[in-house]
C-alpha cells in the first residue's frame, strides 16, 4: 500500500508542501455583481497553512483584487483551494485539506452554503443533469477509500457516493455519462473511469500511467493528458511514456495515443476552440485536434516562470506563474505574436484560472 | 570543592520558592552530572540553570517552562502537538537537546520535539546560549538545552507521589523515589499525562476536535562506586506518546501519532589525581507512526536506533589548566516506509582547553573534527573568555563555528531526498556582561550568527519538493535576563525575567524569517511565606510573519498557589493550584491552531 509520504514530512518538521494541479474549463460570462466579465483565479496557498483564496482580474486588467472571499464573507476561504466549477449564477470551491466545498454566487461571491460533510480530500466537481459530482481521494495511503460524492445541489448535501479506483482527479461530464481521470494520489493509477449517472455503474478504461487534465475537443471526443510515471526516487526507477490519449465518447474507443518520449512528463493543458495547449520542458506546444501527431515545434517560451496552471480564450495564453512563498504572477501572452502582454502580480499561491 | 561549584547556581538566586531551599541545602554534598563540560568549559558562554523548584512550579512540558523562564522562542501545532524552539532566530532544528551529555535530536528530522519531555523527571535544566558543536555536535548553532539527572551520593531516601486533574479532563500521575548512600545512588521518576485536550477556540463555536494525547515517561538512574576511584552509572529514559493531531481552523484532522524513545547510557569514570576518564556506551532509539485516519489500521512508520561509543579523558594540570580530549563514534540505522534503510557512521574527535590565565582572565579553546559517513568532514572550532574585571561585573565574550549535518528526511525521503547535501556551516560571536549582586543578577547579551548552506525544501525541476543548500541568514540581536531575590524575615520574594529582540534576516530577500518575533519577553514573580506560596507568570510574543501574511502579538499569563500542610514532618503534603491564561487571550503560535482559553489545574503531591 501506498503510504503517506510527503505529508508525514510537512507534520513533523516546518517546511510546507503543496497539492499539484493544472488547468481549467473556460465558462460562459454572465455581468451580475463586481467580479462580472473577468478572470478568477484559484489560489491553493500552503498545504495545511489555511491560506488558499480567490483573486479576480478586470478584463482590462486595470481591477485586481486577492483575497476576494474573505473581503466578502469576512472570513477565511479555507485551505488548499484545489478547484472551482462553475454552473448558472453559482461557483463551487473545492477546498481539498478542509473537506469542504464553498458554494459562492459567482459575480457577487456572496456565501452561498458550505458542504463540509461527506468529503475527504475532495479535488475537482462538475455538475450532471442537477447533480454535483466531485472526486474524493479518501485517505491518500488507502487505495481502496476513492469515491466520487453525489450532490443534492438543492440541499447542498452529499446524497450518495460512487466507489471509484485509487486517485480519482478531474471530471468532466457528457449527456449522462462521467469521465474520471484516475492519476493515482499518492501513487500511480492508469485508468479513466466511465460513470453512467443513471445507474452509477462504473467502467474504466486503460490509458497510459498518471492521466490527469481532460478536455472535450471541437469533435466531441475526450482528451486526457497522462504525464507517465515518473518514480526516479525508486530502486529501480519506474518511468513510463506519457501521452495524450483521444477517446471517442460514443462508444468509449480510443482513438489515438499520442507518445512522448522518454524522460518527458507534461502535466499541465487546457483546450480553446479546435486547439490543445500543454507545457513541456518549460514551452508551450499546441496541438490541433484534427491532428494526430504530437507538434515538434513549440509556440512560446515560458521556462523562466513557475507555470502552475494555464488557460486559453481568444490566442490569449494566461499563465499562473505560481510562487508558494511570495506573491505569484498572473502572466497574460498574446499568442499570434507571442509576446507578454501584462504581468500582473497576485498573492501566494496562484493556480487555476478560470474566465468569469 | 568541585561538585559545590557545580551546585552554586542551583541555590544562588535561582529558586523561585522558598519550600525547596532547604532540601537543595542539604544535598548539596557529593553531587554527580554526568556532563562536566557543560559547566567546566564555558568560561565566556551564557548559561542559565533551571533548578527543581522553579522545574516543579511550571507546566510538565518542556515547551511550558522554557517559554517562560528562556529566552527561547516556540512555536505549537496546538497544545501538547509538534512543538519546536527558535533560539537566537534560528530554525526548529538548530536548537541541540542534551541529555546528560548526549544530543538527542533525532536523526529524521534534526530536531527534538519539546512537548515530548517530561520536565519533571530532571534535576535540572541549562539553558546554553550560542554556538555548541564542539562540544554537542550537529545542530547546536542558536544554542543548546541540556537535561540533567543528578547522582547524590549521600545518605537519602526521599519519595514523592503527585496527582493532578484540570480542565479539559486532564489528568497526571508522577511517581519518584531517589535513594542513596556513599557508595551508591539511585533515582526513579515516572510521569504520566492525560487529556482529552479539547478546548473551546474563544471567539468560535468550535472546539479542539482531534486533540487528545496522552504520554509516559520514565527515567531512571543508577551509580555505584566500585572502587573510590571508580562510578559506574547507567541513565535511561523511555517516552511513550499517543496522540491525536489537532487540525486547524480551516481544515480538520483526524489523524494520529505515536512516538516512542529509548535512550540508554552505561558510563565508567575513574578519577586518578589529576586525571579522570569516562567511558560511554549509549543507546539511542526512535520510532513514529503516524496514522492519517486514526480510525485505520494503516500508517507510515520510521524509526532509528543510534550506538555509540564514547571517551573522554581529562587532565588537570594545575588547578588553572584543564584538558580534555573526547573520541566518539556512533553508527546510526534508519528503517522507514519513506527512506528505506540508511546507515551513518560518524567519527569524531574533540579537543577542549581551559585555562585561568589570571584572577580577570579566564579562557577556553576548543576544537572538533567529524568523519561522516558520505565524506563529510566537518571542522568547528570555539574559543571563549570570561573577564571578571570587577566584584560585580563580569564579561563573557565566544565566537564559533558550528555546523548541522543533513538528516535522514533531507537525504533520503523519497520522494524529494538529496544525497548531495553539505552541512550546515554558521559563524558566529556573543558578547556578555553580567552584573551579580547579592539580590540582583542581570545578564545582557548581544550576538551575531551567520549561517550558509541552509537546508531548505523547495519545489524542483519536476515539481517535487527537495532540501538544497541554499539559504544565507543572518540573525543577530540583543538578551536582557534579571534574576532577584530578596527574603524578609519568613517572607520570600523571587523575580525573574527575560527579554529579547531578534532580527533573523534571509540574506537573498532581506526579510525577516517566518515565525521569528523581533520581540519576545517574559516575566515570573514569586512570593512565599512560611507554607504558603504563590507566582505569576506573564509572557509576550510579538508579532511575527507568516508566509504571506502575520500572526498578531499576544500577552499571556498564569497565576498559582501553593500550600504545603505538615511541614517538616516525615511525610507531607503540598496542595498547588494554577490558572492558565488567566485573561482568556484568544492567541496562536501556529497561524490558525488557536491556543487554549483559561483553564485551571490542581495537583496534590505527597512526599515521604
């Protein structure tokens, strides 16, 4: 059995560890309240120090405000803000160390509920014909404890729970199917679970080692990124290819398995219009979802930041450049010339972002 | 003679009530430490002692006396969680704790946890200021703490049995007997502590959820003279700890640690005339489990035993010039779910000189040179002086190099260990002046320490984090210490305070480090009368930065009575009474693991 690694070390001594993510979904832009037709950003913060926030970016980037939900409910978000899913006027913070999810409005973000019961290291959620779904690691050193948590979104409770495989990560959702990516936790896992929600029966599907970030392509199909193992700290080593994997969402086929070569391990992707942008080795690459071969060439360089987390709209690129110390950066390129067009600084811990 | 200089601290203006003067008086004959060198080579070191009576007037926990009778700085998961020291603005692990003369940090992570040790199973506690490798090896840079079990070697036989109960429905038990005659001495003390530790968190509707912990320790010591020229001694302690890891405001827990430590010490010193030897063989074991959902049976595991071997030999030359000289070798195993089976051996040897060169001048020059395992070769050096210029006036000047070795954690956790690590290495100066009058002591000093080659953990280039040598830090600041007693007929009258002002600054970024106060201070009034006696005690913790942000300063006391019935009679009896937070402070020392609200404790203790 896998066991706690990392986390023991943060216990017992003074140095800090924080969860690792990647990217995002982009959302239609409704203006209701004063975080209307911008940028929200998820900042995790210190693993177990409580300092995760929000912080929103003006579309004109002349607005900045950190700390947005704590200047609006008067207290504090949480600890490690792992994601944030967005559906009507609403917005669900996933806090992963709190067990909680924090339901805002999204323009306002006015406390809405909390649903603090029911979930243990919660990670990502997405929201299915009136129903929340959101993946629960369990205790990390249990492999067997994974579930996906079903939420009465009336009542803001967890109704019901799916058992999953070890390390359920992102999930996204298609008519009445779910898709999980199964990176594995504290370990390595291979599988994408397929969740029927009429039944709740599971399958999974093989796919290669870590799968993590997903998205929908301009076809319809599924898209994961798998980084591949990559356990070097093991006698012997254990590393395997990482990919990007299509899968057909009519009958659960995979369509293509694009390799890596050895010693590569992306982790970080987002999707905008017919086109996939992941970071390896420090560049932005960008993959078009008629092809079927991984580009050779990258579009931008990014290996003087710390990107964290990326999202695209409109060949613009913005990148967290994440700093766990100090402030972060929010860096915004413009693709077709690919050139910095603002850097705008932000506070601890940058992540996601997510268009609001 | 010797073992009455030793003494001297213990019962010049350092008891804080008067009950325990007339027991220190009486056993003050044929007294053994096993450490000499703490206080025979320290000429030019700060050294503040901590005698029995003020170890038995303040919380059981080493974290609870030092914070107010040191200056040293702490910071607490949580009441009775992971506690650990910053001394002089030095890191967690830059703090040696010595037991009778042997540094026990662990070998994980480089550092002791003070809510481990049971105050009140020593015969006392010295504080040492400043750099200490030479002597106590990796780790001892901001200072040291040294914990001291004391062999009388007299006619005796004293036992003493203490109950308490207090909020929080916690309970303690302590039991301990010390006997002796010329030829042989013995002690035993076993403690025990209990809580359910559930605190409400002022000013929330939330309480210490997972808090619970309970512990045992045990000490006990043994001397015999097998010759008048020989002692064999044997010290041992055990700890056993269980306890449930408080979560924080925002994120709740439900995990579970337990600990345990043996430490086992053999010791034969011969004294011939001017020389004197002491051979050691010791035993060190530790052992965690932690448990990430105390409901479960899974958990991760480490543990560590250490042998080692050790000589000292000692020659007086004349009664101004003293030698010493230590080998030492220790062989260090490690097994754990997160770092495999490492081994280290380490070699080294030690060379310390005293010489009074005058009635004004005294100095020391000290020498170490390790062998470790992973060719690591580590040099520090000392030397120090002590002016006594005038009757009251005295200045202690030492400057040092001292060093911390990678621990296990920073070499071989996996993920994340680096087998690329150099030690530590810090330099360092501390100037003194001491002022002692019959009523009044007043200590001030001021130091600079710099440190290189700091182990820090950082993300790498695969997003795991990983300790690389890369910190520069520089701390220097200034230590006010004042003792005074005065007695008026029955009526006794103690007052001690500490005050400090630290800078430790990362010398990349210029910031002052995380959870370092540039102000810190204390203060303890003790009055007592005949049998009755009472104390206060107040701290202040300034503020301090967090990562991103700030924890507020807070001020902080406690209030106690005292009666002892029966006295001096053959068995009697002492009834105590504290009050904790006696202003209901609502204060944190770890950002968002309140501390407790006002609690109260009462303790009976029966002596025979």
């Amino acid at each position: 059995m896998k066991i706690n690694k990392l986390l023991v070390l943060a216990l017992l001594t003074s140095i800090f560890i924080t969860s690792c993510s990647e990217d995002s979904d982009d959302n239609p832009v409704v203006p209701k309240g004063d975080y209307e037709n911008g940028l929200i950003v998820s900042h995790e913060g210190n693993f177990g120090q409580g300092n995760a926030s929000v912080s929103f970016v003006s579309d004109d980037f002349l607005t900045v405000e950190n700390n947005v939900f704590s200047n609006v409910n008067g207290a504090p978000l949480g600890d490690t803000a792992q994601s944030i899913t967005f559906s009507d006027d609403l917005a669900y913070i996933v806090l992963n160390v709190s067990n909680k999810i924090e339901v805002v409005n999204r323009y306002t973000f006015e406390s809405v509920a909390t649903i603090n019961s029911g979930l243990v290291n919660p990670r990502y959620m997405t929201i299915s014909n009136g129903k929340g779904y959101v993946t629960n690691w369990g205790d990390g050193g249990d492999s067997t404890d994974d579930f996906v948590a079903v939420i009465d979104l009336a009542t803001n409770t967890v109704s019901n729970t799916i058992h999953v495989g070890e390390g359920p990560e992102y999930i996204l959702e298609k008519g009445y199917m779910l898709y999980v990516s199964h990176k594995g936790g504290w370990g390595v896992n291979n599988i994408i679970s397929v969740i029927d929600t009429t039944d709740n029966n599971v399958g999974t599907l093989e796919v290669n080692d870590a799968p993590g970030a997903m998205a929908f392509d301009s076809n319809g199909n599924l898209v994961v990124l798998c980084s591949g193992a990559n356990q070097y700290w093991l006698t012997p080593a254990v590393e395997t290819l990482a990919s990007i994997t299509r899968i057909s969402t009519n009958n659960s086929a995979i369509l293509d398995v694009m390799e890596f070569a050895s010693g590569e391990h992306p982790s970080i992707m987002t999707h905008d219009d017919d086109e996939l942008f992941y970071i390896l080795n420090g560049e932005v690459y960008e993959l078009e979802d008629s092809s079927d071969a991984l580009p050779t060439t990258a579009i931008l360089d990014v290996s003087s930041t710390s990107a964290y987390g990326i999202s695209v709209e409109d060949d613009t690129l913005y990148v967290a450049n994440s700093n766990f110390t100090e402030e972060s950066d929010l860096l915004i390129y413009d693709l077709d010339s690919a050139s910095l067009m603002e850097t705008i600084e932000l506070s601890i811990g940058a992540a996601k972002i997510y268009f609001n | 003679m010797k073992n009455i200089y030793i003494l001297l601290p213990f019962v010049i203006g350092f008891s804080t009530v008067a009950k325990a003067q007339v027991d220190a008086v009486q056993k003050l004959d044929e007294v053994v430490i096993s450490d000499t060198k703490l206080l025979d080579y320290a000429n030019g070191i700060k050294i503040e002692i901590l005698s029995d009576s003020i170890i038995n007037n303040n919380a059981t926990s080493l974290t609870g006396l030092l914070a107010f009778n040191s200056n040293l700085y702490f910071k607490e998961n949580g009441f009775g969680m992971v506690s650990s020291p910053s001394f002089r603005g030095t890191n967690a692990s830059q703090t040696a704790v010595v037991w009778n003369g042997i540094n026990i940090n662990s070998q994980l992570n480089g550092q002791t946890d003070f809510n481990t040790i049971n105050t009140s199973n020593y015969s006392s506690i010295a504080i040492r200021s400043g750099g200490g490798s030479v002597q106590y090896g990796s780790g001892s840079i901001g200072g040291s703490i040294h914990l001291n079990n004391n062999l009388s070697f007299n006619e005796h036989f004293e036992t003493a049995l203490r109950t308490g109960f207090g909020s929080f429905n916690s309970k303690n038990l302590g039991f301990n007997t010390a006997f002796g005659t010329k030829l042989y001495s013995g002690n035993v003390a076993v403690t025990y502590v209990d809580s359910d530790n559930d605190y409400k968190y002022l000013g929330t509707d939330q309480i210490n959820e997972n808090g619970a912990f309970n512990n045992l320790n045990l000490n006990a010591n043994l001397g015999f003279y097998v010759s008048n020229k020989d002692i064999i001694k044997l010290y041992h302690q055990s700890y056993f700890g269980n306890r449930n890891f408080s979560g924080t405001l925002v994120g709740p827990s439900r995990s579970k640690y337990e600990d345990e430590n043996f430490r086992t010490m053999l010791e034969w010193s011969r004294t011939s005339g001017q020389f004197s030897s002491k051979v050691k063989a010791v035993h060190l074991h530790e052992l965690f489990k932690y448990f990430e959902n105390k409901d479960k049976a899974n958990f991760s595991l480490g543990s560590v035993n250490t042998l080692l071997v050790n000589h000292n030999f000692n020659v007086r030359f004349s009664d101004k010039i003293q030698f010493k000289t230590i080998l030492e070798y220790s062989n260090t195993k490690g097994k754990g779910d997160s770092f495999k089976e490492p081994v280290r051996n380490a070699f080294s040897t030690t060379a310390l000189l005293n010489h009074k060169l005058s009635n004004v001048i005294r100095y020391g020059i000290n020498l170490r040179q390790d062998f470790i395992t992973g060719g690591e070769r580590p040099f520090v050096f000392s030397v120090d002086a002590g002016f006594d210029l005038f009757e009251h006036y005295q200045i202690q000047i030492n400057g040092s190099k001292n060093y911390r070795i990678p621990t296990f954690n920073d070499l071989y956790w996996q993920p994340g260990g680096n087998l690329d690590l150099v030690p530590e290495s810090s330099y360092q100066i501390d100037l003194g002046q001491n002022f002692s009058y019959p009523h009044l002591n007043v200590k001030l000093n001021g130091y600079y320490i710099n440190t290189k080659d700091m182990i820090q953990w950082v993300p790498n280039n695969t997003d795991i984090w990983s300790p690389v040598n890369i910190g520069e830090v520089a701390s220097y600041g200034a230590e006010v210490e004042v003792k005074s007693h005065y007695s008026i007929n029955k009526h006794q009258l103690h007052f001690s305070g500490h005050y400090s002002y630290t800078v430790s600054e990362d010398l990349e970024t210029n910031k002052q480090l995380i959870y370092v106060p540039f102000h810190k201070g204390n203060l303890n009034v003790a009055y007592g009368y005949k049998r009755f006696s009472m104390f206060y005690q107040h701290l202040f913790n300034g503020e301090v930065s967090i990562i991103g942000n700030s924890l507020s300063s807070y001020d902080f006391g406690n209030i106690g009575v005292s009666y002892v019935f029966n006295q001096n009679k053959k068995v009697n009896y002492t009834i105590d009474f504290k009050l904790n937070n006696l202003y209901n402070t609502y204060y944190e020392n770890v950002a968002l693991r309140p501390m407790p609200n006002r609690n109260f404790q009462i303790q009976t203790t029966i002596k025979f």
